[in-house]
C-alpha cells in the first residue's frame, strides 16, 4: 500500500517549512556548508542500509550502480558546501555613489542574490539517490537558504522515508532550523504543496505530460512561481563519414554500450543515431546490441509504458528492426531499429519522440544538407553528441548551429550518459528539455534557481547586509564600480 501524508501532517510540514524560512536565509554560508557536509556525513554513514533497500526497490544494481550514485549524492552536498565557501554565488556588486556617472548623478547601489524562500522538490524514480531526497535539487535549495519540502517517488516510497529521516536528522543535529526539510508522501500532496502560497519555487525530473502539468499549475497560480522541470530528451549523435571511415566500429559498439546502459533509463540516453549511408556498421551494431543482457526495468508501469511506446516505433512506416529486442515481465533486451532520413523527415511522432528505455533509432542521412535538415526539425533536448575527426573541421563547423539550438551541452568524442557534477557542468536544455534553459540541474551553477536579486540604494552601511558591507566581513569576491 502506498504511503500518504496526511492533510494535517502537510499542513503541519508547510508551516514550519515557511517559519524556518527566515532563519534559514539568515545563516552564514559558511554555517549551511557544516549543514550539507553533516548531511553527507550521515548518508555515507549508513551506505550499506541505504543501497540494500535502493536495490529492493528499484532493481538497479547495487555495485556499482547505486554505491556509485550514493557516493555521487554526498560528493555534490560537499561540493555546493565548497559553493558557499567560495561566496561568488551570491553575485555581490557594489556601485558606489558618482556625482559625475553619465547617466546623471549615480546613488550608491548595491546587489545581492537572497534566498527565495520555501523549494517544493519533485523526486525523480531512475535515481533513487542523486535526483532523489537528497540529491542535487535538494542540497542546491539547502545550499541557496531554502527550506525543502520534498516529494518522494513512489518508485522508492521506504528508502525516501529512510533517506529523509537520515537528512532531518542531521540537519537537526547540526544546528540547522526546524522545518528546514521534510518528506511528504502522496500524488494529491504534490499537487496541493504545489498549489500552497508558501511555496516559493519548485523543481522536477521526469516524465514531459507530469511535468508540464505541474508546470502549469506552478504558473497558473495567483502567485506564479519558478517551476524548474527537466523532462525530456531525445540526445541525438551525428557520426560523421570521417568517423565512420576512421573507427567506425568502436563508435558502434560505444553506442550500444551508452544507449542500453541502465536499460536505457537515463535522461541522457542516445535516442538517435545519425550514420552516413553506405556505414556498413550494421553487424557490428547488430552484434554489440544483440549481446547486452536482459535488465530489469525500475517499475512495472515504466516497463508497460516503454513496451507501448517500442511497438509503435517498430510499425512506423519506414521503420526496420535491426535488433528485435525480447522481455520477460519486467526485464528487456535492448531493441535496435532504422530507417531512412527521408522516412524519418515524413515520419510522425513514434520516430521522433523520446522512448524511456532500452531501446534507440538509427537514422542513415544522404549528405550533409540532408543530415543538417533533420536536425533541424529535433525537438530540443538535454544534449547533441558528435562523433567527428578534426579534420573534418570545415564539415563539423556547419552544424554547430543547428545542434546548439538543440542542446545546452554538445559533446565531442565522448557520451552523453555521464553527467559530471562539476563547475562548468550544464544540466538542461529548450523546451521539452527543460521548462527553464537558463538554468542547469546539475553541477554547482544550480543553485542560482532557487535565488533572487535585491539592490540597496542608499543604505547606510550598518544597515546593509554582510556581503555588501564596505568593509566586506565575508571577504567576497565582488564586483565594485565596474571592476572586479
């Protein structure tokens, strides 16, 4: 039986999550990064328990997927702890009064980032533990000042209840403020948490429907707020004929290996591979696909889904099945099926869209006019991959365009189902990607979502906050009359 929350427990969750608001927003960062380290600490603390029940739950493996993504759930709390350390993500700026500005007589003004106030974070199900209680929507929330309500997955309904024990535990027993985090259970309770005005903002992972429904609620309410929703994304991979005349192979078998990872439940999962006709790869694919292992799914309902959404691609018109992919209840071989860039440019929607699973589309192009023409017709996505040699250069260079409007993260040579937490790190994408490109779900630039702008014109110091203090007690990085 799934778990609910009660309507006087959500109740009781969103007040103190709006009284915890205030205090919260008033901590020093370095008094949240002792939070968020103390919170990490207390995960790895109880890894063993954590990745037994993950893998109850979720049929993922428990070596080396789920330690991997354990590890990588505390490493990313530790390093938005290194965040708020480094004080730049507060944008700190200071114009100083001048009598002599050509706009006219400048006032002195000041700009700082400030918390939004209370996040509502959605949990994804294909990462019980990095897009999950804790995981980089959470810690970027704590880390920004912001108290989090947290919907649990129902894919993984006891390790979220652990996980969120384990997390107010800490929090508590670090000195954080109570109602700064909690874990509510239940579709309704999502939906009414959306709706509360106390929430200030909120972030999902998922499916395009569940998310663009939530969307909708977020900015249909009297008070519109943020809604961050990564959803989703179809990853096309252009192989071009100098990557295929050069390693042809490796890049074949490199692709299998990246679009079954998982059985293909990843966000970033090549969707789309875009070979030159004439490749003769197709043993080669046919032989790396064929010996993938059956795997489990996470779910009945995403493997039900996934088989609906694989029988319409294999009668697509135009469409041929290169691998013919089996299952056994819940656990799949991967599939692997073709056609034609001028069937695909013709073909609806079973060729186009996203298919959450193991399972990808080759589509041959004619010539570079062609390959670019389907490319262009993509729907945007998280990320466009090109398998490519240098000196291709003048032949790469054409399709740039297309393939950033597509992507907020292009690679070279490499794929795109590992997703880094890092500095530089871009994490979304246009619509359908994600309800937000401006921003990025992963890597320490996630932060600035749940953060807003305040100036101060005029202020007298003893007034202003620390960080646009004259003296800079912080001793921030800041922007001071143009200059850094």
């Amino acid at each position: 039986m799934s778990r609910e929350t009660s309507a006087p427990e959500l109740e009781q969750i969103l007040t103190a999550a709006a009284a915890a608001a205030r205090p919260f927003a008033a901590s020093t960062p370095a008094e949240r990064a002792g939070w968020l380290t103390a919170v990490a600490d207390a995960l790895d603390a109880e890894a063993e328990a954590l990745i037994a029940l993950a893998h109850t739950e979720t049929h993922l493996p428990a070596a080396p997927r789920l330690k991997g993504e354990l590890a990588r759930t505390t490493f990313q709390l530790r390093l938005f702890g290194r965040v708020l350390r480094d004080g730049a993500f507060l944008g700190a700026t200071v114009d100083h009064a001048d009598a002599d500005w050509p706009m006219g007589p400048r006032p002195d003004i000041r700009r700082v980032l400030v918390p939004i106030g209370p996040a509502l974070v959605f949990a994804a199900s294909n990462f019980p533990f990095a897009f999950s209680v804790a995981g980089g929507d959470t810690a970027s929330a704590l880390a920004a000042g912001c108290p989090v309500v947290l919907k649990a997955h129902p894919g993984h309904e006891e390790l979220s209840t652990r996980t969120g024990e384990i997390v107010v535990s800490a929090l508590a027993a670090a000195g954080a403020p109570e109602g700064a985090f909690a874990v509510i259970h239940g579709f309704e309770q999502g939906i009414t948490a959306l709706k509360d005005p106390r929430i200030a903002a909120a972030s999902f992972t998922g499916s395009v429907p569940g998310g663009r429904a939530l969307f909708d609620i977020a900015v249909s309410r009297p008070t519109p707020i943020p809604f961050y929703g990564e959803l989703g994304s179809v990853n096309p991979v252009v192989v071009t004929p100098g990557a295929v005349a050069a390693r042809g192979e490796a890049v074949a078998k490199a692709y299998s290996g990246s679009f079954s990872l998982g059985a293909g439940q990843f966000c970033t999962k090549p969707g789309l591979l875009l070979l030159p006709e004439g490749h003769d790869l197709e043993d080669t694919l046919r032989e790396a696909v064929s010996g993938v292992a059956r795997q489990p799914m996470l779910n009945e309902r995403i493997a039900s889904g996934f088989a609906h959404k694989l029988s319409e691609l294999r009668s697509a018109p135009g469409v041929e099945t290169i691998v013919d992919g089996t299952h056994q209840g819940e656990e799949f071989t991967p599939s692997l099926l073709a056609t034609t860039a001028k069937e695909f440019l013709a073909g609806g929607e079973a060729v186009r869209e996203e298919h959450f699973g193991p399972a990808s589309l080759i589509v041959t192009y004619r010539d570079q006019a062609e390959l670019i023409e389907v490319l262009e017709t993509l729907e945007p996505g998280l990320t466009a991959t090109i398998q490519g040699e240098e000196d291709e250069a003048e032949y790469v260079r054409a399709l740039l365009p297309p393939l950033t409007r597509l992507a907020g993260r292009l690679l070279w040579n490499d794929w795109p189902t590992g997703v880094t937490v890092s500095w530089a790190q871009q994490h979304g994408g246009p619509y359908p990607a994600t309800t937000a490109p401006t921003t990025t779900s992963v890597g320490t630039a996630a932060i600035e979502r749940f953060q807003r702008p305040v100036a101060w014109q005029g202020f007298p110091d003893a007034l202003l906050p620390e960080p646009l203090r004259e003296d800079n007690p912080w001793q921030l990085p800041r922007r001071t009359d143009g200059a850094r």
